[in-house]
C-alpha cells in the first residue's frame, strides 16, 4: 500500500516512481526487507539511491514507511 500512495502522490504533482533519484525506507522488522525489495522493484523500475533502515519504534500501525523521497518533474 505504501508504495501505491507513494506513486499517487507523485502521480499528482506531475512526476512518478521512474523519476525518483533518493529514498529512504523505514521497516519495524528487517525480517520483511526480501518482502519490501519485492513489491519495490515491482513499483521502481529505475535505480535510486536508497537505504533500508530497521527502525523498533515506528508507528504502530506501519510496518514500513517511506521518507526523503526526492523525484523529478519533466519541465514541458
């Protein structure tokens, strides 16, 4: 679901996921990072930098949450 918002919210402000350059991931458990690069590569078709961070203390209704997402928009 994560990265389904992630392309929406890109989506409207006239960019997408091919056009992403950072990212960094936060997972509650780094037992689901094999799960989380499955459904990334599925949605991130290029190669941004990026880093995958095991972080206890996330929200407790996550599991996985993106920040510093930095993309760019195609000037027309």
């Amino acid at each position: 679901m994560v990265f389904s918002n992630l392309k929406k919210a890109l989506e409207s402000i006239g960019s997408n996921l091919n056009r992403v350059v950072n990212m960094i991931i936060f997972l509650k458990n780094m037992d689901y990072w094999g799960k989380m690069n499955a459904v990334y590569r599925e949605f991130v078709k290029s190669c941004p930098t990026r880093a995958a961070i095991g972080i206890q203390n996330l929200n407790k209704t996550y599991q996985t949450e993106i920040v510093n997402v930095i993309a760019y928009k195609v000037a027309k």
